[in-house]
C-alpha cells in the first residue's frame, strides 16, 4: 500500500477519469475505455482478480520481449497459470541486425496472427511493444492488459501508437487498454535512465498544452480547459519529487508512474496528443527519424524530448519581447513563396528519407503554410496586443531555465551531445522538425515571423543545449 500526498491525489484522479463519463464546455464527450489501473508494489499479483473484474476469459496471448519478459512477463505468467487462466507467450525478436524490438508493421501482424483464438492480449513492456499490442489488439478488436514494465514515457493509456512505417514515424490512433497492472517493484528495478525519460516526458505538459493554447489562439484549434488542467497536475505532483525518483525512492516512483498514466488517460479523453506533444516533442521525433541515417542508436523518446523542450520554452522567451515591433507587411514581404517553401523542405528531406516520403514531408508543411491574408488574420490580434496571448499561455509556461533545474534533479542530461546528436542535428531540427506533423507550435509560430533563423544563436544559447566545448 502506497501513502504520500501526490500519490493519493494522482490516484483519485485517475479513479474518476475511469468512471466519468464528461460533457465537457470544450463540445466533446470526454470518455475511456480503460477501466482498471492499478499501480502498486506487488501489483502483479493482482492480475487475476482484475481478470474478474474485468470479466475476461478464455484463451490470451502475453507478449513481451527477452528483457520485458525477464523484468515482469515470467511471473505474470507464473501467476496466470496457478490461476488456471489459459495463456500463451510470445516472444517478439528484434529485426536481424538490430540489437532492440522496434515498432513496425512486422511485430504487430505477427502478434495478429499468433493471437488466432484468443479473447484478449497482455501487454509486457513499456513503450515498444505496448504500441505493437496496442496495435494489433485494435485490429482484432479485442481487449488488452497493459502490464508496465518502466515509468518511460505517457503512452501506456494513450489512444494511439507510435508506429515506424517506411522512415516516417506515424502516430496512428488505437485503442486504449482495458487496464493497466503497473508494478512499483518492477518498475524500480528499471533501468534509472528510462525513469529519467519518464520524467523528460511528463514535464513536457507544460510547453506541450503552451503550444497547444497557442494554436487555439492563433488558428482556431480545438482546446479543452478542463484536460490541461488534468495534465498540469500530473506534471506539478512530478515536479515535486524529481530529485526522490532519481534516487529510486518508490513511492516517487509511483507519482511519476500515476503522472504518466493519468496524462496518458487525458489525452486519450481529449482525442489528441496536443496537450503532451509540442514543438518538443516534434523535435525529438525528427531525431528519431534520422538516427538510421547517421548510423546511431535512438534515445529514449522522453530524454530527447527534455532536450527540445528547453529549445521551445528559450524560444518563446527570445520571441515574445520583439512581437510588438514586427511589422507584418515587411514580414510578408520578405518570406519565401508557398512554392519556394515546399521545395526547400523536400530538399532537405530527400536524402534523408528519401523522394518519396520527402514529398509527405513536403505536403504536410504545405498545409500549414498560411497564404499573406490568412497569415495576417492569424497574426494581426497577437501583434497588436503581444501581453495579451501571453497572460493566456503564461499560465501552462515553464521557462528554460526553471526546465533546467527540474532535468538536473531528475538526472537528465541537457545538452544534445551527451545523447550523440551534432551540432549540425540539433540545428535541422530547429528548422525542419516542425514540417513533418501536421501540428502548429512555437516553432511555425517563429518560422512565419521570418524570426527562426534570425534567433537560433540566442535561443541556443539560452537553452544551453550545445555542449559547453562547441557552443559559441
Ligand atoms: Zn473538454
Ligand atoms: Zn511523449
């Protein structure tokens, strides 16, 4: 049994989003289908009683991989047969030559087809082969067990999966679990890195639902009050014991856990991951993406997306203080042209993924670009009253620097050099990052101001995300 403040209140929050069914002032209906979480020390020990609860039986597929299955898929499996229940495992291999199980199509058709006959899925694992469970159990349309191996990142309870098709990885909606078992003692046993990742993820609410707001204010996107304020204090009660989760006290352990489920859960409800993926987030996708190309391993999603958070909040700190002498016409004026623009994105592209995949690239950003009237329609209030979109976004705001503090405590490296990314990485994804989702944030909001460019040293330097012997 867990005590502790953060850990109850995260707790009962949870418990509500799981019963509530919210007509929202926002226009939606705010539900899910998750039913169950439980996040505790021995929580495994509790799947039978959950398949119960949740009246599941008949013949379920456990899939884990050689280190999740180490970590918690044995002994779920021990439990589970003691129990009678009827449960096969599988075991998903990396692909040859890879060293970690990635989440591609492969996995997830060979989890459909191992599933013949089975009534429901059990999910060992964090991110990887919860996105491949989630996947597959969507297309079969049965139900899954999300058994959490390590508090790494926010999508155990989302609504979608991240998935690699071709070189672009695509976010493709899914359904949720019907519970989630997160086990503290597995958990802690996790290595520290992933739980730091965990952390880089969950305080990414904050610049996350910043570029969220803004968005709505700017271009009209949809916005839920109510689902920022969920996510928000998800990410205080976490800030509260960055430093206890870096010295692998449990109970902080289980805050960040019940942060990054309750999150999870949130954007599921919001149906859309704006409120915790932000130009960050875009960022640390557009590493991902070229990290084959340069020939190195991928960093943990949460630890790269720290790194591009600093980078957003530094950039709305540079940006803000010269919105009220920009004069839009000049702006308009010396912009590239729609075409221009598309040409340069694919030009940067092409050799990195390719043609053909270059030119999605090329099309997405093309989607955002605002023609000279709309640009003036969405900039114009903001230029004309800059203090007043920031007492809007001022609330959901961490700076740079306050970002800092919590990584350190949290034992996450800042610079983008200790994650193997050059200089010349880290100034493409300031550029290119944002042209590949479909998703406005700080980043385009600076691009359409001709200011990206001109600001990048500051920025850079306020974020002190080059490493101390390279920077400037
Ligand atoms: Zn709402
Ligand atoms: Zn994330």
């Amino acid at each position: 049994m867990m005590t502790g403040d953060e850990y109850q209140q995260l707790m009962s929050s949870i418990r509500e989003l799981l019963q509530a069914q919210r007509s929202c002032s926002c226009g939606r209906l705010h539900q899910t289908p998750t039913q169950q979480v439980i996040i505790a020390p021995g929580a495994l020990s509790q799947l039978p009683e959950v398949l119960t609860e949740l009246h599941l039986a008949g013949a379920a597929l456990l899939v884990a991989d050689a280190n999740t299955y180490k970590a918690a898929g044995h002994v779920a499996a021990i439990i589970l047969d003691q129990d009678s229940e009827d449960v096969r495992k599988l075991l998903i291999e990396p692909e040859s030559g890879q060293s970690d199980v990635e989440a591609t199509d492969e996995p997830v058709q060979i989890v459909q087809r191992e599933a013949e006959g089975c009534e429901y899925l059990i999910a060992v694992g964090s991110g990887t082969i919860n996105d491949i469970v989630k996947l597959a159990a969507t297309r079969l349309a049965i139900p899954y067990l999300s058994v959490a191996t390590a508090a790494s990142m926010t999508g155990y309870s989302s609504g979608i999966a991240a998935l690699r098709c071709g070189a672009i990885k695509q976010a493709i909606p899914a359904t949720p679990p019907v519970a989630i078992i997160a086990d503290i003692d597995v958990i802690a046993s996790a290595p520290t890195q992933m739980q730091a990742a965990g952390v880089g993820d969950l305080i990414s609410r904050s610049p996350s639902s910043t570029d969220w707001k803004l968005a709505s204010l700017l271009r009209g996107d949809y916005f839920c009050p109510w689902i920022a304020q969920i996510v928000d204090q998800a990410d205080q009660q976490c800030r509260a014991v960055a430093a206890d989760i870096h010295s692998g006290d449990s109970q902080a352990l289980a805050v960040l856990t019940a942060g990054l489920i309750l999150a999870g859960i949130a954007m599921q409800m919001a149906n859309t991951s704006s409120p915790g993926s932000g130009g960050g987030h875009l960022i640390s996708h557009y590493w991902d993406m070229i990290a084959p190309v340069r020939g190195r391993t991928r960093n943990l999603h949460g630890l790269q997306v720290a790194v591009g958070d600093l980078i957003c909040a530094a950039l709305y700190e540079q940006l803000w203080p010269r919105l009220a002498e920009i004069d839009l016409d000049e702006v308009a004026a010396r912009r590239l042209p729609a075409k221009e623009f598309a040409r340069q994105t694919r030009d940067h592209y092409a050799p990195l993924i390719g043609p053909h995949a270059a030119e999605e690239v090329a099309e997405v950003a093309l989607s955002k670009y605002a023609e000279d009237e709309e640009l003036h329609s969405q900039l114009a209030a903001l230029l004309d009253k800059p203090d007043k979109t920031w007492s809007k976004l001022a609330p959901l705001f961490t700076p740079a620097e306050e970002l800092r503090r919590i990584y350190q405590k949290a034992g996450i490296p800042c610079t983008a050099a200790i994650l193997g990314i050059s200089d010349t990485e880290l100034v493409n994804a300031y550029h290119f990052a944002s042209c590949f989702r479909d998703r406005y944030t700080v980043l385009d909001l600076a691009y359409d101001l001709g200011l990206l460019d001109e600001l990048r040293e500051e920025v850079f330097a306020d974020a002190r995300v080059v490493s101390e012997s390279t920077a400037q």
